[in-house]
C-alpha cells in the first residue's frame, strides 16, 4: 500500500490499522477501503477539517487514534466473538456510525446513508468533556459526536450533514441526549 496522508499527521495506513481488532488479527482482515474513490477524500476531510485542528491544539504526543476507517472484513471481525474470552470484538454500527465511510454493500448500497467519515480519538492527560468544550469553543463542522465518558474514547464524524449532534449512551448502551444539555445548547448557538 502506498503511503497516502490523509491530513498533516495521519496516513492511510495510520487510520485503516489502528484498532485492537486489527491489530489481534491482522493476517486475516484488509483494513483498506474498497471503494476508494468516495472514501479516501472522505477520510481526508475528516482529517484535515477535524482532527488536524484537535491535534494542532492538543499536542500530537498527547492524541490516541482508537478507532479510524472499518473496512468490509474488519466489520466482519468486529461482529466475531473472541474464541479466548468469548466476547465480542467490538462494537460497529454501520448503518449510523459513519466509520465504513463510502463503503458499498454486496447490494450496490451504502452502508451508511449518512456518508462522511468518522473515528474514535483520546486526548491523554485531558478529559474527553474538555475536548468536547474546545471543539465546541472551536465551532469545528461535526455531523455527530458521541461522548462514552470522561475517560472514554471520542466519537466524531465529518460529513455532508454536518448536524452538529452529540449523544451520550445509557449504562444500557442506549443513546441518550441525558445529562449533556450543556453541550447540546452549545452547539445549537454555535451553529446559528
């Protein structure tokens, strides 16, 4: 794969190799896009409209990639149980969460009919309510962001839609606008 750079810090293979899941079965899965006409300049917009000012600001040694592109058979192992402690890999939800980016089903459809791009980010040393207020501060175009907990990965998205939302989840997994009013006000005359 040549080294194509998605932003001024991250590469193709940066984004497309960075979770847990590949990495335990790395041999077994191609992390890349399929259809990467759509989805690298996708990818690319995230980066360089989103995280390139998060890491601006915040440090590059202090940025984690958790979470970048989900290719066709990551998603597969995502859904796999570990054969060690029988849970699942992860979690994916294609169909809303934007990480297959432009990625096309065996039908010929997105799988997310939001599109855009979207990964999953920590800042070390500052809590994730924080980078939520900067990117706030910041007026940065999201379409949506999920906030798991202080110490929890970001999830943020780019896309044509640029909603500006922000969930939370229940102890259930739920999505819930619960408790993070603050933010949702914010963004509300942010976007205004």
């Amino acid at each position: 794969m040549a080294e194509i750079s998605l932003g001024k810090y991250f590469t193709i293979e940066d984004f497309c190799t960075c979770t847990q899941t590949y990495r335990k079965y790395a041999d077994k899965i191609n992390p890349y896009p399929d259809n990467y006409a759509e989805t690298l300049p996708a990818l690319s917009d995230l980066n360089c409209v989103i995280l390139d000012p998060i890491i601006d600001y915040f440090g590059r040694e202090n940025f984690r990639l958790t979470y970048g592109f989900c290719s066709k058979d990551l998603k597969k192992y995502l859904a796999k149980k570990d054969p060690e402690t029988g849970l699942k890999n992860g979690r994916v939800a294609p169909e809303i969460d934007q990480h297959l980016a432009y990625e096309m089903n065996q039908n010929g459809k997105y799988y997310c009919k939001r599109l855009g791009a979207a990964c999953d980010f920590l800042i070390l040393g500052v809590g994730s309510d924080r980078v939520i207020d900067w990117i706030l501060a910041e007026k940065l175009p999201f379409d949506s962001l999920y906030f798991y907990g202080v110490d929890q990965p970001i999830h943020i998205s780019y896309g044509p839609q640029n909603k500006r939302e922000i969930w939370t989840f229940t102890a259930s997994g739920q999505p819930s606008k619960k408790g993070i009013e603050h933010w949702l006000e914010l963004a509300k005359q942010r976007r205004n």
